[in-house]
C-alpha cells in the first residue's frame, strides 16, 4: 500500500503553527519549530481534515482539590453500628432535580459553616415503574446525587460519600463526610 504525501495547505499550516505554540517540549528534545520551516512538512492524503479551532480564554488557575476518599473502615462501622451520630440530614426525595441540586447545595454548604464533619443525603430508592413502556424515569436523585458530589460547585465542600447502612435508607441514601469550612478575614 503506498502512501501519498503533500504539501500542508495554508491554513493546515497555520492550524499546525497554532497547536505546536500550546506544546511544551519534553526536557532534552528540541523546541516546537516555527511555522517558517514548516513548509517542508508534508501530510498524508488519508489523513481527516481538522476543524479550526475555536479561540479559547485561559480560567485563571484554582488549587486543585484532591480526589475523592470513600469514608474510612472505623467510620462506616461505627455508622452502621450506631456508635457515631448523623450531624444533619436532607430528604430529597420526592423532589424534582433542580429543586433538589439547590436544597442539596444550600444544605451542604450550610451544614460546613456549622462545622458539620458527617452529614445524611437521603435520595430515595425510586419505584419501579408502574407501566410498562412507561417513559418516566425512576430513581434518577439516586443516580445524579453521586454525580453532582463530584461537580465543582460541591467538590470543594465534599471529602467522599458512601451508600448508607440500611437503617440509615441503604441504597436510598448517602453519607457525605465534608471538608472543614475555611476561615477567611484577618
């Protein structure tokens, strides 16, 4: 099979110029070469055309949050044995997911500045549907709870989470152990 080469195009050119700048080299390895030198270049003619990116902003840089932890062994034992109290509980269910993204964040968020360390989410199991066909879907706050724990409107505020013991709602519920609330000011 043999492959035919070509020049790069102009833009192909420019499109090249424009993600080598975004490249930092390896250390020992020669720097991007500018696009003056480029021309040499040659592309294969099996390969797809790239679309020209979209100019992109850089978001000034955050601290990156460790990732995160299940609850450690000691307290989901002592949970499920009740040898260690709940410190504040929300119900979501029966809530619709945007009322139940707000309750849950105002709670979260209200529950560190109380310096709550283990708090209950409590999402409901949902109910099997109860016609066949039927397009409603069942147990959807038990499956986006989980997901919206790890956004990064609640990441900051949240440690780990892990499913409850059954006398605290088993798969229909959370613990969510939360980060200590940091002091600002002098």
């Amino acid at each position: 099979m043999s492959r035919r080469s070509r020049r790069l195009t102009a833009e192909e050119l420019q499109l090249w110029t424009l993600v080598a700048r975004g490249v930092t080299p390896l250390k020992g390895r020669m720097q991007v070469v500018e696009a003056t030198a480029a021309p040499e270049m040659t592309v294969s003619s099996e390969a797809p055309c790239l679309p020209q990116p979209e100019p992109r902003t850089v978001a000034p840089t955050t601290p990156a949050l460790p990732p995160l932890a299940p609850l450690d062994r000691r307290t989901v034992s002592a949970l499920r044995r009740g040898r260690r109290d709940i410190e504040g509980a929300i119900d979501l269910h029966g809530m619709r997911q945007n009322a139940a993204h707000d309750a849950l964040r105002g709670f979260l968020h209200r529950s560190q500045g109380a310096g709550h360390k283990l708090v209950l989410v409590i999402t409901g199991k949902g109910a099997p549907g109860t016609e066949p066909g039927s397009f409603e879907e069942r147990g959807v706050l038990r499956r986006v709870v989980p997901h919206w724990l790890r956004l990064p409107d609640l990441r900051p505020l949240v440690v780990g989470f892990e499913e409850a013991a059954p006398h605290h709602g088993g798969g229909g519920a959370l613990y969510v152990r939360l980060r200590r609330a940091t002091r600002r000011g002098g």
